[in-house]
C-alpha cells in the first residue's frame, strides 16, 4: 500500500505540473494580444515560450511512454496551438538562402551598434561590401553613426547607393533608388526613433519604414551591475532579478507605445509599406502583433529554417522585415557578421 500510495501522489504531481505547463502556455500565446501595461506577468509569459514548449514536448513524450493516452492529450493540444508561434522562428524547406535573380527588390536590415565605434571606416567598408555580395537596393540601418575619423561613411557608400534619407538621432536609409518625401518620427523621452522614406521602384512608390524600439533594458542592468562589483560594492542576486524584470516590463510598455506609433504613422500611407528594422522584442508580443497587424511577416512567408537576429547571449528574433499584402515575399534569410550584436536581415521582395 506504501508503495501504491506513492506512485499515486507522484503521478498526481504530474497531472498537476502539466495541467500548469499547458496554462502558462497558452496563457503565454494569449500574452501578446493585451497591452503589456497592467498586464505584465501575462505579456513576460511571451518570453518563456520556447522553454514552455519544450517542457510540454517532454512531458508529451512522457504520458506517451507511461501510455497514459488521456493525459497525453493536454500536452499534445498545446503544442499544435502553438504551431503558429512555432512558425515565428522556425520555417521548414530547402529553399536557397538568396535569391540573386534580380527579381523584384532586395530589402536589409542591420543595427550596425555605431560600427563598433571604430574610426578607422574599415567596418563601416566591409558593411558595404556584403551589402554588394546581396545584391541589396535598400539599406535601413539602426545605431548608425556617419563619421569613422575624418571621413563620412556617407560618402563612400554613396557610389553604391547614390540616395540616402537621414532619421532624428542614429537612423539611415539607403537605397539605388530614387527617394522623394521622407519623415521623422522622434519618440519621447529615449533615444530610439523611426522614420520613413518614399522610394520610386521603376515609377512605383514604396514608403519603407526604418524601426528602432526602446531596449530591453538587460545589457544596462548587468554592465551597471559589472561597474559596481569592480568598485567593490556586492549586489545581491535578488536585486539583480528585480532590477532586470523591472527594466524589461518597463520597456515593454515604452515599446508598446512606439508601435502604436508607428503602426498608426503607416495606416495612413497613400501607398504600399514596408516595416524594417530592430523591434527588440520577441515574435507573437504585444509588439510584434501591434507592427504586424494587416501586413505579412517576411519570415513566415518565406523564410527558412531557424530565425535568431541577436547575436549575443539572447538567441532570439528581433529584428524584422513586414510587407504590406499587395507585395509577394521571394527570400528571407539572415548572414552571421561579427561587425555586431545583431545580425543583418535580408528579404527579396517582388514589386
């Protein structure tokens, strides 16, 4: 009876840990939908959704080899809910990376994090001899800085891309095409912005959007957590958290405010957009949903394998490219440099 007593409150346990597995997930999926302010613990349930997913996949193979097929369900049917989340990173098919056709244009993306700051212009160079190697007709670049030295990178990549439309702060787009109206659009009280530039593709007009939202906040905390160790002074683990929960719910409600921003900015184009840029913040936020909402997410559409965009300790998807339904997505893929902690994201799209 010991025996028996014990594996039924174990197994109960079990039942218990995937009844709340499969909550929090779904919980999870609904989390982009409410704006993040009020909602915090719901929209930060976003964030740990692959390792809810995994965790339900375990316990899956788990019921499945106890061969206990009603409780096998439940992790089952909140997988296949989640096969549109799954879909935001994760594209199957062997379509080649690039397409150089030349059919249609060639969109990239890339926050080049101020060419590391080095003065040499050398970076800054290599940065356009990749774009080159793409085939590339728009460049939107976030932390962009225009002086290595004594020169102006604007100069040496206007032979390649002969227009260029500057943002408020740290904002470019660069394009082989002729640009006409162009618009800034400052955000509040950081340092992020975006802007938008109409670009004349063959006598049609494309208004680009360049995008770059407030930050998580992470790095921040942990180098002012760095500095103060090396000053002596011992910051307790707890204070860590609480300082890096506090910076990502507050930057998800700045950022929720930028998007709304922007995606009402681009509602009211008089012609097709295209959204470039980095959003920092994961696929299926509320973010993410509010930037999306009405156009197609290049990715999905196109793209292939694994989708990471941030190269450092984060393996996630940040940066993106969307496209208004009159486009048609050919190739969506990403290029591992090391000029930053972002990699560059390249889409062809057909006009």
């Amino acid at each position: 009876m010991g025996k028996l007593a014990v594996y039924k409150y174990i197994s109960m346990m079990f039942i218990i840990i995937q009844f709340v597995l499969s909550i929090f997930t779904l919980v999870g999926l609904w989390g982009g939908s409410v704006p993040p302010a009020g909602n915090t613990a719901m929209a930060m349930l976003v964030y740990i959704l692959p390792m809810l997913i995994i965790a339900n996949t375990v316990m899956l193979a788990y019921w499945l080899v106890r061969r206990h097929w009603i409780i096998s369900i439940f992790p089952l049917l909140t997988i296949l809910f989640c096969i549109p989340y799954i879909g935001t990173i994760y594209q199957p098919g062997n379509q080649p990376a690039d397409d150089e056709t030349g059919h249609g244009i060639k969109i990239a993306t890339y926050n080049v994090a101020s060419f590391g700051r080095e003065t040499s212009g050398f970076m800054a160079q290599d940065i356009l001899s990749e774009m080159k190697k793409h085939h590339v007709d728009v460049l939107c670049m976030q932390e962009y800085s225009d002086i290595s030295g004594d020169k102006l990178n604007s100069n040496s990549y206007k032979d390649y891309f002969p227009y260029m439309a500057t943002g408020n702060r740290d904002m470019v787009i660069y394009s082989k095409y002729p640009i006409g109206k162009k618009k800034n659009i400052p955000f509040d009280e950081t340092n992020n912005s975006a802007m938008w530039a109409d670009i004349d593709v063959n006598g049609k007009t494309i208004r680009i959007f360049n995008v770059h939202l407030e930050t998580t906040g992470f790095n921040r905390t942990m180098h002012r957590v760095a500095k103060l160790e090396r000053n002596g002074i011992r910051v307790e683990n707890n204070n860590i958290i609480s300082a890096i929960y506090d910076n990502y719910t507050l930057g998800m409600i700045i950022r929720s405010g930028q998007a709304t921003t922007v995606t009402n900015e681009r509602q009211q184009s008089p012609v097709p957009s295209i959204v470039c840029g980095d959003f920092n913040d994961v696929p299926y936020s509320y973010v993410y949903n509010t930037m999306l909402s009405g156009m197609v997410d290049g990715f999905k559409e196109c793209g292939n394998g694994w989708m990471q965009t941030y190269r450092g300790k984060k393996a996630v998807r940040i940066d993106y490219i969307f496209h208004d339904k009159a486009f048609k997505g050919i190739s969506y893929y990403t290029k591992e440099l090391t000029y930053s902690d972002h990699k560059p994201v390249f889409m062809q799209i057909e006009i």
